[in-house]
C-alpha cells in the first residue's frame, strides 16, 4: 500500500477520534514485525455510547473518503472492544475498562509507537 495513502487513512480516523473526544489515542507501527497490518490505532471511550459513537465517526468518516472496512465491525453489539479493519490500519475501540484489562500497547510493546496523543 503506498505511504501517502495509508498515512491519509490515519489522518482520517484521528480526526474522527478527536472529534468525539476519544481518549489516549495511540497509533502503533507493527509494519515491520507483522503482516496483518502496518498499524494498529487504539483509543478509549468513558462509556458504551462513546465506544460506539467513536466507531461510527471513523466508520462514517473512511466511508466519506472512500475507504471501506473489508468486513463489519466486530465486537459493536456489546460495546466494549469494537474493531475495524481497514486491512493496512486495523482501529480497536474500546471500552476504558475494556482497554485496561487486555492492555494491547503491553502485548505490542516491543513494536514501535508512531504517535501517541
């Protein structure tokens, strides 16, 4: 996938992660180390309706852009670890609780973090 396309699709989903006041965002660069993706986006919401709410901005957002998941968001029915797979940036949603229990930045650690906000 060309650079400027995916750093385009990171541009797009930190935009809509701000805009519903995702918190600690943070882009993991797993390029080097996996081939599932090239980066993992993680970010939190407070509640329910905000893990859902931030999956929908993205989601409408990429749409808007003209880039679509390769398949339905996972996890969104109970809110609590949504992710979408945008083959090249994978974006895992979760619920703050959610976030602290599977700690995904620890598991990745050894990758390097591109970003954090």
């Amino acid at each position: 996938m060309l650079m400027k396309e995916i750093d385009n699709k990171l541009s797009i989903i930190e935009k809509a992660i701000e805009d519903k006041k995702g918190i600690d965002l943070q882009v993991l660069d797993i390029s080097k180390m996996t081939s599932i993706a090239d980066y993992f986006v993680i970010v939190s919401g407070n509640s329910s309706s905000q893990v859902t709410s931030i999956a929908d901005e993205v989601e409408d957002k990429m749409s808007l852009a003209g880039f679509e998941p390769l398949s339905s968001k996972e996890g969104y029915n109970s809110a609590r670890w949504i992710l979408i797979d945008y083959e090249d940036v994978i974006v895992h949603v979760f619920h703050k609780d959610e976030r602290e229990f599977y700690n995904l930045e620890r598991l990745w650690s050894q990758y390097e973090r591109e970003n954090t906000k």
